[in-house]
C-alpha cells in the first residue's frame, strides 16, 4: 500500500482586499504546496478569492515564489504563507 501524504500544517495570512474578501486575517491548513493553498482558498471562499490572490504577492516565509518554484513551491509545518497586494509607485 501507498503512503498517504497529508501534507504540512502551515499559517495562512491574508492583506487588504483578500482578507476582507475572506473575512479574515490568517488560518491555520494542512497543504502539500502553494498550489494546494490556492484549492483551499478557492473551494472554501469562491473562485473571486482565488482570482485575487493568484493576482497579489505570494511569499513563503517571507520569500516570494517567484524567487522559489513558483505555484510548485512545497510547504513544511509551520511555513507562513502570505498574500499580500502588489504595490507600485514612483
């Protein structure tokens, strides 16, 4: 038989129009990677909450995925994942 993989247990924080659009600022999720964080937030807060937060700044522990391996990123217990809005100026 196959090991079954359940993945880490990790905190969530959620900024600016995502935590208002899921009515809050963390939770804590079993996930095997960023990927699976997105699915989490799509099936428990709709396709409009996945829609931002593909669209805000992931970070990993305070490290962007993109600096990483992206939506492929694997978590371990107790990683923070963060989406936070994507901010320019001049």
């Amino acid at each position: 038989m196959g090991e079954v993989i359940t993945g880490a247990k990790i905190s969530v924080k959620y900024r600016a129009h995502l935590a208002a659009l899921v009515n809050k600022d963390s939770e804590s999720i079993t996930a095997l990677n960023v990927k699976d964080v997105l699915k989490h937030i799509k099936k428990q807060y709709g396709s409009d909450a996945e829609k931002l937060a593909k669209t805000m700044l992931i970070v990993v522990n305070g490290q962007s995925i993109l600096m990483l391996k992206h939506f492929k990123t694997v978590l371990k217990d107790g990683d923070e994942v963060g989406f936070f809005p994507i901010c320019g100026g001049g």
